[in-house]
C-alpha cells in the first residue's frame, strides 16, 4: 500500500481547536502532517533540503525556522505560536528559553514515532485520530508479518541488517534504531552481534569488518547520489567478503529508501518503509 492510499484511508480528522505549533525534530514534522495538522514553522530536513520529498506538498508553504540541531529561537518567537514540539535529546538545553515563549511538548526521543504520534494528539487535541492512526499501522504490521511469514515458510523468521553506505564506512543501525524497531514489530530477527552491541548503529570502518553484519537479507541505502558514492557502492559490491555473506549470495541485498528508513523518525516515514518491505518481498526468492 502506497503512503498516500494509507493517507486516504487513514480516518478523518474531527474539528479541532486551531494551534500554531513549531516542530523542532522531523518525526514531529512527519507526525503533525499524518494528524492533519499544518504547523506553522518546521526545522529543515538533514537531507532533501530544504524537506523530505515526501512532505513538500504538505509544507510547501511553512516557514523554517533553522537546523534540527540549532533551532532560531527569534525565528520561533516571531512566529508567535501556541505550542512547540521538541526533543529533549536535542532541545533540552535551550528548554527554559522555549519556555519563555509559549507551551513545550518535550518528548524524551526523537524516533519513539508511536510515542511521538500519541503524546502529539493528546497535545493537539486529536487523541482520537491519533489511536486510530496508531490502530491502523498495527493492523499493517500484523497483516504484512503474516504475509513474510507465508513467503518465507520454513526460513522465517530471517535474519536483517540495515547498512547505510557511505563513501569512507559502513554504517549498520541496530534493533534499538527507527529502522530496527519497525523491524522488530515485523518479526524479523538479528545477528547476536547486533543484539549484544547497545546504541542505534555501529560504524564499520574496514571491509574486514564485513562479516560482523552477515544476515540473510541486507535493507541498503545510500547516503548520498553522487558519481563518487555510487563508485563506493560498486567497490563494495565486488569486494570478496562481501560476496561471501549471506544475503548478497543468496540475492537478497535490496535497496531502499534512506530518508524513511533513518531521516524521517515519524509514522508517515514508518509507512514509507512497510512500502519498500512489500515492494521487495513480493519478488524475493523464498529459499
């Protein structure tokens, strides 16, 4: 199911007080838009900027209000909004400042997107939406891991690794990522390397490294479009111990999109991914 047929189909919004409310991290962004709600200010995008393909059509008018990480409290304050979603991993140390200019919902991480999408429809007086929203996305999950399950039968549940490629490293994020918890939720398992290691990625610096990321099915993405990256890509393909671990063997190193997979941090973005998962399951060779 496509992002905007899940947004069809997702339940209408009931009338609401209107709110101005500035989002400070991108899964609030992504949550505001899935609630129906257009804030009135947006950090921008790490990537794609100034935002997420995938939310430019929804924000093509809101104004931005600086870098996720450097938010301009001016440019906030001019805004003059009623409420401000922020990330305690990213804001905490400039909250009193945001205190100062309306009412902060200050939410203890930025890719809880579940988390996120209830404490944001309780904040914008749409908790209901906000619990249909969250229903409809489990029934996904339970609908597309009955559906992994059949395809891969005896082989299921398989294991997955997530490797962003980058030109210098490889970057392979773990259960407790945004990636990995949808992962998680569909059943998929994990090396023991990844479950013992803590954190929501691990940095491989060589290729001798490789081997610690061996699974049955690589989710890959690169970190950027370049010639020089997709140089980097192809050194990788055609390196030796990468032709020997499991998922490149067996053809199942598929390509998805990177920005719903580690940028987004929100439930549009999670939907995003579901996509690219049956995209690439309904053509994978089950054994």
């Amino acid at each position: 199911m496509g992002l905007l047929a899940w947004r069809l189909l997702a339940p209408t919004a009931q009338a609401a007080p209107p709110m101005r409310v500035v989002t400070l991290f991108q899964g609030a962004t992504d949550t505001a838009v899935a609630l129906g709600v257009t804030p009135c200010g947006v950090v921008d995008s790490w990537s794609e900027k100034p935002m997420y393909r995938y939310l430019r059509a929804a924000l093509a008018e809101v104004p931005h209000v600086g870098l996720e990480t450097q938010p301009s409290l001016e440019d906030i304050a001019l805004l003059e909004p009623d409420l401000i979603v922020a990330s305690r991993f990213r804001h905490e140390r400039i909250a009193v400042l945001l205190e100062q200019l309306c009412p902060v919902l200050m939410l203890d991480e930025v890719f809880e997107f579940e988390q996120t999408l209830l404490r944001m429809g309780a904040a914008l007086h749409r908790r209901q939406l906000a619990m249909d929203i969250q229903a409809r996305w489990r029934q996904r999950l339970v609908q597309l891991r009955e559906r992994l399950e059949r395809r891969f039968a005896d082989d299921w549940p398989l294991t997955v690794s997530v490797l962003d490629i980058r030109e210098d490293h490889v970057r392979s994020y773990l259960p407790g990522s945004f990636s990995g918890s949808v992962l998680d939720q569909l059943g998929f398992a994990w090396s023991v390397a990844s479950r013992s290691v803590g954190g929501v990625s691990i940095k491989l610096t060589s290729r001798e490294s490789l081997p610690v990321v061996d699974a049955d099915i690589f989710f890959v993405f690169l970190r950027a479009d370049t010639p020089s990256m997709q140089r980097s890509y192809q050194a990788l393909l055609g390196h030796p111990l990468w032709q020997r671990l499991r998922a490149p063997q067996r053809g199942r190193v598929w390509q998805v999109d990177g920005v719903a997979w580690s940028l987004s941090g929100g439930i549009l973005g999670a939907n995003l991914m579901l996509d690219d998962i049956e995209r690439v399951a309904s053509t994978a060779v089950a054994s």
